[in-house]
C-alpha cells in the first residue's frame, strides 16, 4: 500500500536490474510510480519489469550505457514517449573495483570515473533539462555509497571508487544549487554494507589477496555494523523514495547516511 503521495509520477532507474537498483525500482512501483528500469544487461531490467508487473505496477525495460551520452538522452527520450513525462532521475548505476591506489592503472580509473561519475552527470543533466522544459520541477537522487564520504581504509583497496564515489557527493552539491532555481531537488544517499553482488566481490578479492576464507571478509564487516545486521537494499530504496515525496520538498544539495550507524558523519 502506498505511504507517500507518488502515485502517477514517472521515474527513471539507472543499473536496475538487481541489488539496490531493483529494489529502489519495486518500491517506487509500489507507490504508484511508472518506472523506466534501466541497465546495461537488458536481460535483468526486463526480470525486474516483469516483477513490477507481476505486482500491478508500471515499467519499461531500457538497455543503456550511462557513458554515453546518446544512450542517455534516448533514455529520457523514451522514457518521455512512453509515460508522458518525467518527475524522479535516481543514478545508481556503478562499479567497483578492489585494487590498491599504487596498483591502479588508467583502464580501472577510467571506469570507475566513466560509469560512477561521468554517468551521474550525463544522466542528471538530460533529465534536468527534461524538468525545466516542463517547468514542474523534479527530483535526482545520487546512490554513492559511504565510500563518498570516507576512504575505505588500507585493508579494503577501494581506492578509486572512492573517487569516484567522492564526486558523486560534490555533484550532487553543486547541482543542488544550480537547479533550485527550477525546483529540482537534488540529494544524495551513502548506503554501508550492503547484501549485494558488488560486496561479495569485495569479500572474494580481498579474502584472495589476504589467504582468507570466502565470507570472512564480509561477516568481520557486518560485525563492526552498530544495529548488528547487514544492511539489505530495501533498506536504501525506503530512503529513496522519502527522498522523492513531497516530505522531503525542503531538501537539497545534502548527502544521507543510511548505514547502520557505521559512518562517522
């Protein structure tokens, strides 16, 4: 049943085919939120479609590259032409990569900073011209994970996505100021250790590096979590889609930990 005054709005989802994506996806449906599920692997955004359906909800499957800004714009493009108009842009689209900083070479930077941060500008500047063409303002929300807010630590090679994940917290900064004129409100989110692929990544190369079992790296991670528990990616998406309602209308340019209580600020 739907908790907040969403209903008939129009969404897009960048990397919505599983993890955190999907679960932002789903839950903006539940709310009565149209929403185009976008992702590099068409296979997974149409899962995810068919899930929103199977519940009643509205959605489109997109296969798009973030990096590129004609994917991009054909993105707002299509997603326009299907639902008529555009109201939330959420950019969680990333990679991660564990490689220690003096082991970085360019080819890893370069992803990192194409996908995590080139993508939430190129994405957030088409739907913001989307918005101030329809004059009725808007929403962006910036997934950037805590490692935007602090350097994952000498044990956890993380490094440039750090990076990466530091601009998104500037950009969302800056763009929350540009576009206030225009009742665009962008926002941001730092989630913690989240149960999705990209952390069992995390635990396998670092378990590897350091001759450690499977898992161990990632159950010594949720022991250090204050509320005693992984987080989940519903956990992420609950605070997505406050950020999207008309509560949290007196908000922008600021970045939100939702992390168990592991961040210190």
């Amino acid at each position: 049943m739907p908790r907040y005054d969403l209903e008939g709005q129009v969404a897009i989802v960048t990397g919505a085919g599983r993890g955190i994506g999907r679960a932002i996806s789903l839950r903006l449906a539940s709310e009565g939120v149209s929403v185009a599920v976008t992702d590099i692997d068409s296979s997974n955004a149409d899962n995810v479609v068919a899930e929103i359906e199977s519940d009643g909800g509205q959605a489109v499957a997109l296969q798009v590259d973030v990096t590129r800004k004609e994917d991009v714009n054909q993105m707002v493009q299509d997603t326009v032409g299907k639902f008529g108009s555009l109201d939330i842009l959420v950019n969680n689209a990333g990679v991660g990569a564990v490689v220690p900083l003096m082991d970085t070479d360019e080819s890893v930077w370069d992803t990192m900073m194409d996908i995590n941060a080139k993508g939430v500008l190129l994405c957030s500047q088409a739907a913001a011209r989307q918005m101030i063409k329809t004059g009725s303002g808007g929403r962006i929300i910036n997934n950037a994970s805590g490692a935007g807010k602090i350097a994952p630590g000498k044990d956890v090679p993380l490094g440039a996505y750090a990076a990466s994940k530091h601009a998104v917290v500037a950009l969302t900064k800056q763009m929350g100021l540009e576009l206030a004129q225009h009742r665009i409100l962008v926002n941001c989110v730092c989630a913690g250790i989240v149960d999705t692929p990209m952390w069992d990544l995390i635990d396998r190369e670092i378990a590897k590096r350091e001759g450690a079992p499977i898992g161990s790296v990632k159950a010594s991670a949720v022991d250090s979590i204050p509320l005693g528990r992984i987080q989940e990616p519903e956990d992420v998406a609950n605070v997505v889609v406050f950020l999207a309602s008309s509560d949290a209308s007196y908000m922008t340019g600021q970045t939100y930990n939702v992390c168990g209580g592991i961040l210190p600020y």
